[in-house]
C-alpha cells in the first residue's frame, strides 16, 4: 500500500508496508494526501493527474506481476492542520505500523518517498527518500565552491551576504534556512551576514566598507530585477540566485541585460520535458513542474522497486521485507535519470549560469563527487578583467595602510563613543495633556512579589513613554554597563520596544521605553470581554501573537545584546495596533534574574541567562495564550512555591511541565513545537529562527496560503480587530443609549421637555413671556404643629407619601410641576408649552383630583388626626426661565405667582380657592365647572378681589372631604397639639427624639441661652 500525503516541512510520499510477497496477489492502493490549495505547485489539481497517468503506465507494466494499482484521493476534512489529517489516514492504512518524525512527532518506520522535505532536520533518516535536491547539497555546494579556486576566472571566497526575504518560496526558505543556520557546514565554514530586508541588501551595496562583494539570495530574475530598480549597483558586486527549478535558463536564447552581474545556480539541463508539455483530462489542463513530474516519479520508483524485488523473490523465495529499499540506486523518470545515494537524497549536477545576452553554463558541480569544473575557459564576464572579483575590496598597500589607519581611528572613536553615557534632561519628559490622562493614569502601582514599583509616564520626544525604576543603581554606571545601554539604543524592531535612555530624578534613576497602550499581555488575556474568544481571540490571533513574539525574540537574538533573560508574558506588551512588542530586555549587568514560573529548569538550579532559557519562557507563554489561564497553569497544583519546586528537582524521567493537550492547541505542528521549546534538556530546544519559520509556516497554512506576507497578516489582523470593534461598539452604544435614556428621563422630571432639549443643544434657555397661563398653590394646615410632635424621618416620609400621590395624578394632567418647598406644592400650565384655554381646566381637573385623595389620606405615624390642605388657583401672564448654572431651576416670574400664592394663603381648609380671572377663563371652555361664590376677598397688595370656591364638574361626581367650618377649624387649632400626644401615649411610651423633645433638651441644658450646636465639648475643636 502506498500513501502520499504533505508535512508541514514538506510533500511525501509513504508507503505502508513494503512486504513484497503480500503484492504478488493483490493489487497496491496508492493514498494520495494533499492540501487542496490553488496556490502551490504541487496542488492536489496538478498532482491528481500526474499520478493517475502514473498508475495508468505502472499498471500496463504491472500486469505480469501483480493486479496492478488503486487511487485514492483524500481532501481536507475540517481538520486545521495538514499533518494531523496525514496522521490519521496513516495510522488508518495499518495500525501495525507506527509512523515517527522528530519535526511532527512521527515514527517513520515505513519508507516514505518525498517531493520535498528540503529541511536540515530531515536529513539522514533511514526511511526517508527525496527526489528533489534537499538543502544539504545546496549548502555543500556552496562550501565547495567558496573554497575552490580557477586561474584567472575565480578566486578564493570567505565571506558572503546571505539575503532572506520575508516572502521566500517553500524550497528557497529552507536553502536559505540551511546558509544561516549557525551549526549548519556553511556559517560555520564561511563568514556570512544575513540580510533581512531590501533596505539592509540596499544599505550594505551602497556601504563602502561593506563585508563582502558576494550577495547571495533565492528566488527569480524579477527578485534582481526589484533590487536594481532604486539602487546603483557597484562594479565589483557578484550576485548568486539560487533558481533550482527553472529550465528556461537552458532553453532560453536570449537574457535579461539586468542579469548581466548574475551568477544563476540551477540544476543542469537532464528533464525529459518541457515546461510546456501538459496532458488534458476531463475537467483540468494541467501544466507540468519539477513538483508535479518528482510525484509521477515517485509512483515510477515505487513500481520499478517493486517488480525487480518481485522477479528476485522467484530466484529466491525465502527473500522477507525489503528493509533498506530506494538506497544506492538509479531510475529513469520524466524528471530526468535519477541517482539515489545512501542515504535516499537525490545526486545530481548543478549549473552556474551567467549570460552575455544569452544564457550559458559557466560552471558544473557533481553532488555525488563534490567537484565543480569550467564548462567555459574564455567567458565574456562583465567584471575586470572578465573574470569573478575578490569577495574584499581590492586596495593598495598604501590605500590598505591608510584604511587600515581610518578604520583603527574609528574603531578606537566608536569603542570610546560606547564608553560614554548622558542622562536624558528630566525637563525634556513632560507630563501627559488632560485629554491622554484619561487614558494613562501618571502614577501607576504594579505589584511585583513583595515590592511595590513605581512606573510613571510622560511624553518625551512628543512620544508616550514609561518611565521604570533601576533600583539597584545611582545613574553613575560602569563601563560594562554603558556599553549595555549603548548597545540598548540602537535596537529598533518592530516587536521590540524603543529604549530612549535613563533620566536621573531626585527620587532615582529611571530607563525611557516606549509606551504600549493596551498594556502587557497579561492583560489582554485576563481580559475577556474587551477580547472575547469567540470573536477575537481565535487560534489565529493567539498564533498570530506568538508570531511577534517568536519575530522580536529572534532579532534580539541575533543583536548584540544576544539573549533577554527576563521573558514573561507582563513584559510583553501590545500596542494600539495590537501588535505584541517585548520589553525589559537587556540591562543584564543592572538587573539580576529572578526565579519566577517562566524561568527555565537550569537557570533554577544556577542562576544565569542563556538563550535557550528565553526559548523555554516563551513556551510558557504561549500555553498562556493558548488556554487564557493563569501563568503555568496545572489542575494538579496551584501553589507557586510548589511548582517552582517540582520544576527545579523533578521526580524521576517525567518532568513538571503545565497542563497542555492537543485538543486545547487544535494545531499538530503547534502542539509540537511547544512541547519541544519546554524540553528539559536545552540542546532539545529549537532556536527562534526556526520557532519563527514554523509558526509562519502554521500561520500561512490556516489560509491555504503556502507564504504569507507580513502585510498580508496584518490587514487580516486589522480586520479580525475591526470585526471585534464592531461589536464592542454595538454593544456599547446600546448601553450608551441606555444611560442616555436614563439620563434624559431623570432630567425631564427636573425640568420642561423643550427645557432640556435647549440646554443640550444650545446651553442655555432663552426667557420667555407667557400672555395666559394657570398657578396652582397648596400647603398643610397646622404643618408647624405636625412637625413639632414628629421626627424628622417622620416628616419626610410624611411629605413623600402625599407629594408622590401628587406626583401621580399630575400625571393625567397637562400641567408641569414647578416645585416644592417645604409643605408648599407649586404647579403650573400653559407653559412651557401653551394649550390655549386649557391651562384653567387641566388645573382645576387636577385639583379636585388632589382634593378628592386628600379625603382618604391617613399619616401612618398619627392615624386619626386629620391632615388638611388649602388650595389656590390664580390666572395671568407670567415670565418663565432657568436660572443659574448649578442646579439649575425652571422659574415663574410675575404678579400672577404671587397672587396665586395669596390665594392659597387666605383660603380655608379642604377648600380649592379661584380668582375671577381663572372662572372667566373656564366660562370661555365647555367644560362645566361647578361653583360657590365667597365674594370679595382681601389680598395683600391687591386689594378686594371677588373670589370662589370650586366643588365639581357638572356630571362627574367627585368624592370631596366636607371643609371644616370656622369654628371647627379654630378649634382644631387650639386642640391639635394635644389631639396629638394623646395619640402617641396610645402608642407606647418608647422615646421618640422629636424635634419637641429637641427643643426642650435645649431649653433645659443651654444655662446661657446659646444655641446647640455652638457648645463645644472639645474646646481644641475649631469649625
């Protein structure tokens, strides 16, 4: 049985079983597993064909041996990750068979056939084979031909720029990967700088002092063609393209002028077809390529195997299973004769191409016998002297000695500058303006263990900045640690926080960062409503942070400042483009480690720094972000001490590690790599250029994309942010609203409607004038003696049971309530709102209706003793408007207030008292009022006025009190008071603090007739 399916580290071919007796009889199902992409030369649309025409020849050629060959083709089945799915179809083809990979967690003890798998880590495996050229024989050409040396054509080389874009191809990630890696031959033979950008490639052509004057990279002549565009190209500069599989090189007669400084590393010309040969099936037109025609061979391989080991079985019967098969061996294939060394990789010929208008083979290297020869004696090269420059600028003696000067001079200058520190003036760093303080508090204490820091933040350089604490310094640093803080300055990442200096305070020294708004990681992950998973923090975004973290660890990795230390997830913090910046890094010589839950097992044991020791923090934070749990999170134990104790001595061969399952990760390949970041021994631990490639590599795979740019995961970040910001707005603007509601429901009950529509549109109320409007005025009768005999509690909650009943009925009225003061209920109509000659009847309705409640009211503290009102009714012109800023007031103004006041003031009890002007104005309306004539009345300042009483409305009948009559009236007067603690000795005795009781306290302790409150018992007491 055959199975051909994709790893993350590249395409393979697997074959389960290679029991040659077993297929005599029967016939071999080949399991094609591929992502069913659009993007990748070896999509499974391009690659289904090639097999099937495979099968189709294999099968004509099989018929004497065996029954021939199956296919089966396995597309995505909602599983997030290509190798899981590869696992399962695997362990379901024989469950006998264990499958093994160090990179994913396989057994490989079956033989697998790849169509890639170009990594160092996939080398000399036993059971691994691979057609296409792996990144070991590119690196071992390199080193062979840096090192060999051809008479006037070719000198010596020793030094090189290693250029590694951040959109590199599936094969040239890991060619490059292999010139980089430090325990790789190449760096660890050649002295090669990596170039991570255009801008640095750009900046070292330009430098004169550069490293060297060979810059290699991978890719397409369009890679060149970008690079030359914007830069002036020095003549000495050799340019090496690694192009594997492009075969327009040999086939093409004419060039590219700007490939005329290019040297093209690419495989010779042996393919036995051409880029543009295809085959038609019934729904596809498929193209061939080197990844397509190395799955055709690998079925050819398979069935050539299989029948020379089935015609040995006859010569010898006792022959088992093939242990070591496609080892040391050749075979024809579409792709050219192909020749297989011991341990299963593909030997073939390179081609060093150069072009003088058309393409030419200018060198030849053997990956089976290590040697590079000329194919070209007297090439037309575009360099001095037609022949490849030095990879050092070529100087005089006496420019050599000169330079040499300059450069010792300027060494000394800079190994000086390093030496040198200045604090940052204090009075550079201001404070932050009002409208950043309410977002950034300018004291901020975090604690930390025991201690207490003080972070402060200001701006500086008219940038936000934190300012944190070095405490276990004076400012006046050592030379050691001015180089530190030197080398500090010039970091500039994007996943690394600015460092801008120290600043010297009178209350200590203090390092200038730059300022994340969002805060620390930490943070963020508590943080579950603002950043909820279901709508945010999906596996994307926490692969996605793991990504910036993995991109900032490696950089400074690779900086001078070379290892962190101190890595957790509170000094990873994330800015207002949630992107995740490290912080804290350097100042080793300032700051001591500690032994936290993120510090490694070995650094436990003996305090130090190293980098393997950040690769195992980072690993703890990314079980973290992936569970959103407390740091280090275990179900078996939860005490600090404790876990920090197992970690350091473990028990037996199973080390103390958190709680992590495949089922929470969701991702094969992820699961994986963080299980191997927390490995107890560090030489396990990978470094974080390859963590760095293999979470990029997850991370393209999510979107079937096989290379990502950065830009491209940005703007899908900005929109899974933009997505969650929606919501969030959504579900803050109904609570927005809400409020709003709330607010303005509360304002309308302190003031008009169109009151307040004024004030929050304009600021202010304009004063109006009224021709006609209605004032309604009422008290109790006898309030004073009410009060003398009742609490103050009792008396408010006296006046909140009638004023809410009044309240109530207002409600049924077109009337608005002015206010109250005291007993006074003052109400109006006809304002601001006017009615015409409503304002009267809406009045009147409403008294009658408070009236007619007044006759069944009891007081729950005085049940029995009557409570009465007195109601006045006046009508007239009337001027209305707010007063004052604070607790601003809706007010009347005008002779009408005040006659309408007069009018409950000379009233009678139970009685509603009306001017003549309002019964005029209730005579003009059909409403028909029923009333009583009193006849002429004095009022202060207005003299005699002929005045009513109102008692109903013809046709409706209202349950009126009957008004007490004069000398009832005068009586109760007289008799209230002791009407009234007769009722509360009925009561109980109980000591009630009265506001009589109070009275008579004062009357019996003030000797010299003060008041109260201005006897002191403490004469050290001062208002």
């Amino acid at each position: 049985m055959l199975g051909l399916f994709w790893f993350w580290f590249g395409s393979v071919l697997s074959v389960s079983g290679f029991d040659v007796l077993s297929c005599r009889n029967s016939s071999v199902t080949l399991n094609v597993v591929l992502l069913e992409d659009e993007n990748s030369p070896w999509s499974l649309k391009f690659v289904k064909d090639a097999v099937e025409m495979a099968v189709e020849e294999e099968n004509e050629k099989n018929q004497a041996e065996s029954d021939g060959f199956n296919t089966t083709h396995y597309r995505r089945r909602g599983c997030g990750s290509s190798t899981c799915e590869a696992v399962e179809i695997l362990k379901s083809l024989e469950k006998s068979s264990s499958v093994y990979h160090q990179e994913v967690g396989l057994t490989l003890t079956i033989p697998i056939i790849s169509a890639g798998s170009f990594g160092l880590s996939c080398d000399y495996k036993d059971k691994l084979t691979r057609l296409l050229p792996p990144a070991r024989k590119i690196s071992e050409f390199f080193v062979h031909f840096w090192n060999v040396s051809f008479t006037n054509l070719k000198p010596i080389w020793k030094t090189a720029y290693i250029y590694k874009k951040l959109d590199n191809t599936e094969e040239c990630f890991w060619y490059i990967n292999a010139l980089e890696a430090p325990s790789a031959l190449f760096a660890s033979s050649i002295s090669r700088e990596m170039l991570r950008s255009q801008g640095d490639l750009e900046d070292k052509l330009k430098a004169q002092d550069r490293h060297s004057n060979i810059f290699v990279l991978c890719g397409t002549p369009d890679d060149v063609l970008a690079i030359k565009k914007n830069t002036t190209i020095p003549p000495h500069v050799v340019f090496i393209l690694i192009d594997l599989y492009n075969d327009g090189y040999h086939t093409n007669e004419s060039s590219f002028e700007h490939m005329r400084d290019v040297l093209v590393v690419t495989m010779h010309s042996f393919r036995n077809y051409s880029r543009n040969t295809s085959w038609k099936t019934n729904t596809t037109v498929s193209a061939l390529n080197d990844y397509v025609v190395a799955y055709h061979d690998a079925v050819v391989l398979f069935g050539d195997m299989m029948r020379q080991n089935l015609k040995e079985i006859k010569q010898h019967p006792f022959s088992g299973i093939i242990e070591q098969p496609f080892r040391n061996m050749s075979f024809e294939g579409m792709g050219g004769h192909y020749e297989l060394d011991a341990s299963g990789d593909r030997d073939l010929n390179l081609s060093v191409v150069y072009t003088t208008g058309s393409y030419k083979t200018l060198f030849t290297f053997s990956t089976s016998l290590n040697i590079t020869w000329v194919n070209h004696t007297d090439p037309d090269l575009v360099w001095d002297g037609s022949r490849l420059p030095t990879d050092k600028r070529a100087h005089s003696k006496l420019a050599t000695f000169k330079s040499s000067v300059c450069v010792f001079r300027q060494n000394r200058r800079v190994r000086f500058d390093q030496k040198k520190w200045s604090h940052i003036n204090p009075s550079l760093i201001m404070l932050l303006d009002d409208k950043e303080r309410n977002h950034i508090s300018l004291t901020v204490k975090e604690k930390k263990g025991d201690n207490s820091v003080l972070i402060h933040k200001g701006r500086y350089d008219k940038k936000p900045v934190i300012l944190k604490e070095l405490r276990n310094t004076d400012g006046n640093f050592s030379e050691e640690q001015r180089i530190e803080l030197n080398a500090l300055l010039r970091i500039d990442y994007y996943n690394l926080t600015k460092f801008y200096g120290t600043a010297k305070f009178d209350c200590g020294v203090f390092g200038v960062f730059e300022f994340c708004e969002r805060g620390s990681l930490r943070y963020v992950l508590n943080d579950k409503i603002s950043y909820p998973d279901e709508s945010f923090m999906d596996l994307e975004f926490k692969i996605s942070v793991m990504y910036d973290i993995a991109k900032g660890m490696s950089y400074l990795h690779s900086s001078n400042v070379g290892v962190h230390g101190r890595l957790k997830s509170t000094n990873c913090v994330v800015d207002n483009r949630m992107v995740v910046k490290i912080t804290d890094f350097g100042c080793n010589t300032i700051l001591t480690p500690g032994k936290d839950l993120w510090t490694a097992p070995e650094h436990m044991r003996v305090q130090g720094i190293s980098q393997k020791g950040d690769v195992y923090s980072f690993a703890i934070i990314s079980q973290e972000i992936i569970l959103r749990k407390s740091p280090f999170h275990t179900c078996c134990c939860s005490d600090t001490a404790e876990k920090l104790y197992r970690v350091q001595y473990p028990r037996g061969p199973n080390v103390f590690r958190p709680d992590l399952s495949f089922e929470s990760v969701g991702e094969t390949e992820l699961f994986v790599l963080i299980k191997s970041c927390w490995e107890e021994d560090p030489e396990k631990r990978p470094d974080f250029k390859r963590i760095e490639g293999a979470l990029g590599k997850i991370f393209s795979n999510l979107h079937n994309q096989a290379n990502a740019s950065y830009m491209d995961n940005l703007i899908r970040r900005l929109q899974m942010y933009s997505r969650n910001l929606e919501h969030l707005v959504e579900e803050r603007t109904a609570l927005y609203k809400a409020e709003r509601d709330r607010a303005d429901q509360l304002n309308f009950m302190l003031l008009p409607g169109p009151v307040v529509r004024s004030l929050k549109e304009t600021g202010r109320v304009e004063p109006e004038l009224y021709d006609e409007v209605t004032i309604y005025f009422s008290d109790i009768v006898c309030f004073t003696t009410l009060c003398h005999h009742s609490t103050p509690m009792e008396v408010v909650d006296m006046l909140n049971d009638i004023y809410k009943n009044f309240d109530s009925i207002l409600d049924h009225h077109d009337v608005y309530k002015v206010e109250t003061i005291g007993d006074a209920y003052m109400v109006a109509s006809g304002l601001p709102r006017r009615n015409g000659n409503r304002h009267a009847v809406d009045i009147c309705l409403m008294a009658l209706d408070i009236l007619e409640f007044m006759g069944t009211y009891q007081l729950r503290h005085l049940p029995g003793i009557p409570l009465w009102i007195r109601i006045g009714i006046h009508s007239g012109p009337c001027a209305a408007g707010v007063v004052g800023n604070k607790m601003p007031r809706y007010c009347l103004f005008g002779d009408t207030v005040n006659t309408a006041s007069r009018m409950e003031s000379t009233g009678l009890p139970l009685r509603i008292h009306v001017s003549e002007s309002t019964i005029k104005i209730l005579q003009r309306t059909d409403c028909q009022f029923e009333c009583e004539h009193r006849g002429e009345t004095y009022l202060k300042g207005k003299g005699k006025e002929m005045t009513y009483w109102l008692t109903g409305v013809t046709g409706q009948k209202y349950n009126l009190p009957i008004p007490p009559t004069a000398e009832n009236f005068q009586r109760l007067q007289q008799d209230l008071a002791e009407r009234i603690v007769s009722t509360l000795d009925k009561g109980g005795n109980e000591r009630r603090k009265t506001l009589s009781t109070r009275q008579r306290r004062t009357q019996r302790h003030s000797s010299d007739g003060q008041p109260e409150y201005l006897h002191l018992n403490d004469p050290t007491t001062y208002l």
